[in-house]
C-alpha cells in the first residue's frame, strides 16, 4: 500500500475528503517522526510501539568491489507491533 492508497482508504473508512484525510494521515507522519527526533517513545496501545535505537559505528564491505568501508553511527527507528495487530495480521479471515 503507497501513501495515496493509505489517504483514499483513511478517506474512505473515515468519511473524510480525500484532501481532509492527506492532511490528518501528513499530521500522524510529522508528529510521529517529530517525537522520534526527540527520542520519545511512541505508543499506541493494540497497535505497537515506535521507538528509536542507536546503531554503533562499525566496519564494512562493499560487496561488488570488496573494499572495506567505515559505517557511521546512526539513530535509527524502530517499530514494535502490538499484540491485537499480531493477532489481525495471523488471523484466516
């Protein structure tokens, strides 16, 4: 599912206009990734948890010419799926 079909089926569940509901589903992006730069942690209770993790500096290998690399380190974010998204997801229905 792309981002455009994430607004029309929001618009669409939601009664929204699809403008209506391109602006809540930019709002839920910019504020969930506004509280990841912040290192906050992100919660929504039955559907997961967004943190973040810090990602230690590290060596590597360029596979196509083998040359080793210096990797930085880096903050990078993390999702945690709640237990009723489990649940839907592993459901036969």
């Amino acid at each position: 599912m792309t981002k455009a079909e994430l607004i029309s089926a929001v618009a669409e569940q939601s009664g929204l206009k699809k403008v209506e509901a391109e602006k809540a589903v930019s709002a839920f992006i910019s504020s969930v990734t506004a509280a990841l730069k912040k290192g906050d942690k992100l919660s929504l209770v039955g559907f997961g948890t967004f943190t973040t993790a810090k990602r230690a500096a590290r060596k590597g290998q360029n596979p196509q010419t083998g040359k080793k690399i210096s990797i930085p380190a880096a903050t990078v974010p993390k999702f945690k799926p709640g237990k009723t998204l489990k649940e839907a997801v592993n459901s036969k229905k």
